[in-house]
C-alpha cells in the first residue's frame, strides 16, 4: 500500500463529498420547479421574471443530472467539477432569487449554502471569489429593487448577508484545511500501520523460529512456514496439538499447570531437530489461545560449530600441506619396494597394507583440502529431474552398481531449482557413498532411493536421499554431521560433514529425517525459483503438506 499525498488525499474528499452535493441537488431541483411551476409561481410579477425563474429551474434540473452522470463517469477531476458545478449553482439559484424577490423570498440560504460548500472542498481563493460575487449580486439586485437606493432594511439585509457570505466563506475554508490535514495525516498512518502490519506477517511467517496459535482444545489454529517444517510437515487437515506432536502437548500442559515450562530442549521425532518451546497467552482474542515458540537451538549451536570448525579446518589445511609431501614419498618408495622381486609374501602384505593406508590417508588429506579451497557457490537454474538422472548413472558406472538398486522416485514434471550444480553434485554423491558405505549388510548391497517431493505452495523442493540399512542410532545423530566423526573403521568422517559445508553454502539446509520403515535418510531442501512473494492473508499462514 502506497503512502497517500496531499492531492491525492485531496481528491478523494471532494469525489466523496460530491456524492452528497449532487444528492442535495437531486433534492432542490424537483423543489425548484414545483415552486415555479405550481401555486407559489403565482408570487412571480408577470413579464421576462417567469419566463426566467422557469428556465434557471429546468436548466438547474439538467445540471444537476449532467453533473451526477459526469462525476459517475469520472471524466473531470473531482476539483474542476466541485468548482464548475458550485458556480453553476450560484448563478441559477441568484437568477431564481431575483425573480422571487430578492432576499425576501429566503432563498438566500441556498446561496450561503453554496458558499458552505465551496469552502469545504476549494482554495480560500475560489471561495472568497464566490462570496465576493455573491454580495455583489445581492447589492445590485437590491439596488435594482429600490429604484437605485441602497438603504433601508434591504440595504441592511443585503450588507448583513454579504458579511455572512464572506464569514461563512473563511469559517468553512479553514474548516477544510483542518479536514484535509487530518485526513492526509490519517491515510498516511493507516499506510503506515498496513505496511508495518504487513512487515510483521512476513517476519513471523519467513522467521526461522517456529510459531503455533493453539487454542483452548489444544487443536491448532495457524502456524509458520517454520514450524510446519519442525514438525514434519503434518497434514493440512491434523490439527491435534497431541497427535502432531506429543511432546510439545505435554509441555503445553505442565506450562498450564504449573506456570511455567522446562527450559530444557526437546528433541522432537518427526524431524529429530532440538527445540526449546516457549508459551504464552495472547489477549484480546475472541476465544483464549496460546502462543508457542518453537525455537530451533540447532541454529545457534550450528553458528557456534561453524565458527570451531572454521579454525579447525584452517588449522587441518595447513597441516595437511605439510603431510601431503611426506606421505606421497612414503607412498612412492612403497610402490618402489612392491617392485623387488626378493620380497617374501609377509614382506608383500606388509607393503600392500602401506599402500592401503597411504592412500586412506591421502583421502582424508584431499578432504581437508577441498575444505579449505571451496570456491563460492555459483547459483544457476537447473532442472533437478533430469540432472539428478545423469548423476544416478554416472554413480551406477563408476561403482559397477547393480541399477536396480539405485530407485529414482521422480516426478514426471521438470522442477527447477537454484543450485550450484557441481557442489550440489558433490554433496549427493558423499551422501550416496555414505549409504553405500554403512548401509552395505556383509556382501548384501543396499537399496537406494532417491526422492524428490515439491512442497506445496512453498518455494522448496525436498531431495531425499534414502537407505534401507538399519539407520543412525538415536546417541550418533546429533554428531553424523561433525567433521572426523564415523563408526566405519575405513571412514574419514569428513564425508557427511563436507556435504552440509557444500549445501549451506548453497542455502541449502541438510538434515537428518527419520522415516518409518526405512533406514537412514538425508534431506535437502533446494529452493525454487521466486517469481513473486506471497502476501500474507493473515497473521500466521498454515502451510501445506508434502504431496
């Protein structure tokens, strides 16, 4: 909504009020013209008079039709018609007074009427000009009256009511002005509260904080784009506070209760991120309800960890550098000692396991390196469908993996989204070779699945990576995404958190999800492109479920 200026403000006053102008005149000219038309045009002296007082009374009964279809069709501004149409009125209504007599017929209140009028809607200007001319016109037609002599009780009327012209004139001019301001000042505070207000919507709806409105049923009313996501993304339809979340119920009754709630986190099952609930009351409301803070602690621990594991990997990379020469002689001269042909078998696995662990090494060192030389994300458009395609097949080609085991639940629709590609294509891949890593039961390979679901409504699209092995235990998953942590003894730990590097610099949050009947599962949230922002309709809107 656009802050109003002065004119605009201005504008709009006068085409309100011309609606009661023109009303008014719908009601004096079928009075006009009964008064010159019926038993009272008996008063009227004979000669050019009746003649005169019947024409201004049909020419003011076609003006007042012409003026109300011109203001209905807006083809004049309001100003220009209030001033044309005022000056019309004074004119036709002096013509009747004239032929009635002058100022002993009363019809001289519908001339300070008019003046009124025009003191309300134009400039001082304009109104002290049709106050002048109105005392004119009554001192000539007093003068014509009384045979040229301006005394007497006509002179006296006639002076008294050009005083009151000009008095009502200045009187309703500043009367106008005073209205005008306050309404500018009242239209540019209500712009300013609907953009604040609009503001506020948009905050609590984009805010990383989940908000719930529950009411006294514990049945819940609105929520945020936030919390919706905090709390697995529920059905439109669930509105059990108990059904949806258990937990956050039961700390919902203990703050009724007893007043106040456990400041401890709450570890929530839907998306296994640590919440600390905050509640309070919301007056003034029709019904009692309750408001409730989801606030995520992740994203503070998150901030904290980065900042730790910044130093850490500038510390790991300068390391790094100094064991990547080192090790790629010790490397080398175990290549070289493999080549003797007076090695014994021992001598060979011993050889083989340097190589081996050389190599591990190495891995970890490449790791730590890529850590510290990320480039900044390059966002382009991409079509998720037909690239997360290419991937799985170049994933199947270089691990010599059975195809059927690689699922790929795609929608038949392309989806774009905003990402770097290669980092991007990184990240699955880690993810992808960690379920084939820890998932793999002996010889057995896993079945992965890899599933993309658009989320209603919203500007995300959710990249699910999926294994049918036995999971992360409930201890380990608050550190999967830490760097060097891992349970396979071949593992560098630096897989998972690297891939969570790769999609943060993208604004691509990665998550661990628990999904019933499946094992592991890691979540990507990729953004789709914003064509335009949603306004919000209401305070909080609820958000709508995964297809």
């Amino acid at each position: 909504m656009a802050v109003a200026n002065a004119p605009a403000v201005e504008e709009d006053l006068i085409r309100r009020a011309l609606h009661y102008l023109n009303a008014f005149r719908l009601l004096v000219a079928p009075t006009l013209a009964i008064i010159v038309f019926g038993p009272l045009s008996e008063a009227l002296p004979d000669g050019y008079k009746t003649f005169l007082a019947q024409a201004s009374a049909l020419t003011y009964a076609g003006a007042a039709l012409v003026f109300l279809f011109m203001h209905l069709k807006r083809r004049v501004r309001a100003s220009e018609m209030a001033s044309f149409s005022l000056a019309t009125d004074l004119l036709l209504v002096g013509l009747i007074l004239h032929c009635f007599g002058g100022l002993e017929s009363g019809l001289a209140v519908l001339l300070l009427f008019s003046i009124a009028i025009a003191g309300l809607l134009l400039p001082l200007r304009t109104t002290l000009l049709f106050a002048a001319l109105v005392t004119i016109g009554l001192i000539i037609d007093t003068l014509l009256a009384s045979g040229g002599r301006f005394a007497g009780t006509p002179g006296i009327q006639a002076a008294l009511y050009g005083i009151a012209s000009f008095v009502i004139a200045l009187g309703s001019a500043l009367l106008g002005n005073w209205g005008r301001k306050y309404q500018l000042l009242a239209e540019r505070r209500g712009s300013d509260l609907a953009n604040l207000e609009r503001v506020n919507e948009l905050i609590i709806h984009r805010m990383r904080s989940g908000v719930l409105v529950v009411d006294e049923n514990d049945r819940i009313r609105q929520m945020n784009e936030a919390a919706h996501y905090l709390l697995g993304n529920p059905p439109v339809r669930q509105r059990s506070l108990r059904t949806v979340s258990p937990s956050i119920h039961a700390r919902l009754l203990e703050w009724r209760k007893e007043g106040q709630t456990s400041a401890e986190g709450l570890l929530l099952q839907s998306t296994q991120v640590a919440v600390v609930p905050r509640m309070m009351d919301m007056p003034g409301l029709d019904r009692p309800a309750t408001l409730i803070f989801l606030e995520d602690t992740s994203v503070v621990s998150r901030r904290a960890r980065d900042l730790a594991q910044e130093s850490l990997a500038r510390l790991s990379a300068s390391i790094a550098h100094e064991i990547r020469n080192p090790l790629g002689a010790l490397s080398h001269a175990a290549q070289l000692l493999g080549e003797s042909e007076d090695l014994g078998d021992m001598d060979r696995r011993l050889v083989r396991m340097i190589l081996d662990h050389s190599a591990r090494m190495n891995d970890i060192v490449e790791s730590v390196l890529k850590l510290s030389r990320r480039e900044r994300a390059r966002i382009e458009l991409v079509n998720l469908t037909r690239w997360l395609r290419a991937v799985a097949k170049d994933f199947i080609e270089y691990h010599e993996f059975p195809e059927e085991h690689l699922q790929l639940e795609l929608p038949s629709a392309s989806i774009m989204v905003l990402i770097d590609p290669g980092q991007l294509r990184q990240a699955v891949w880690n993810l992808m070779d960690n379920s084939l890593t820890h998932a793999r039961r002996g010889e057995q390979l896993p079945i992965l699945t890899v599933r993309v679901s658009p989320i209603r409504g919203h500007r995300e699209v959710a990249l699910d990576i999926v294994d049918d092995g036995p999971g992360i235990a409930l201890e380990e998953r608050s550190q999967v995404f830490e760097p060097f942590f891992t349970t396979h003894n071949q593992g560098s730990g630096l897989g998972l958190y690297l891939a969570r590097q790769l999609c943060d610099a993208n604004q691509a949050p990665l998550e661990y999800v628990q999904i019933s009947g499946t094992g592991a599962c890691f979540r990507i949230l990729l953004r789709r492109p914003e064509t335009r922002l949603p306004a919000p309709s209401s305070l909080l809107e609820t958000a709508p479920e995964l297809p």
